[in-house]
C-alpha cells in the first residue's frame, strides 16, 4: 500500500544510518515499512495486534539475553 496521502513516522530515537522503520495509520490498521525501501513491502497489523506488541516491547519481552 503505497499512498502519497499516508503520514509516515519513525521514531525520533532513529539514527542516521536508517536503520529503522516507519508506522503510518489508517482506520483500524497500523502500516509497517522499512525506512530504506519506502517502495518494498508495507506489513499490514490491526491496531489491537500493534498495542500488544508495542506492550511487549515497553515490557522488555523481545529484549535479548545477555546484551
């Protein structure tokens, strides 16, 4: 889904490198897509789905073991 109409962000704690993604919202769904390949693939997540994996992140869930 590539539309001149999306806003989208990436957070502000991104590097210069761009290694990151980008979020834009549309009704009901959250838009993915890597900030280097802006014409490559959008992910696609409903917005409860997006709450509860950015949950998981504040939580430390995906944190790796170790670093």
């Amino acid at each position: 889904m590539q539309d001149a109409t999306l806003t989208w962000r990436k957070s502000t704690r991104s590097g210069a490198a761009g290694h990151c993604v980008e979020v834009a919202n549309v009704p009901a769904t959250v838009l993915v897509r890597d900030s280097k390949d802006v014409d490559g693939p959008v992910l696609a997540f409903a917005e409860t789905d997006w709450s509860g994996f950015i949950a998981g992140v504040q939580a430390g869930e995906f944190d790796r073991l170790g670093h």
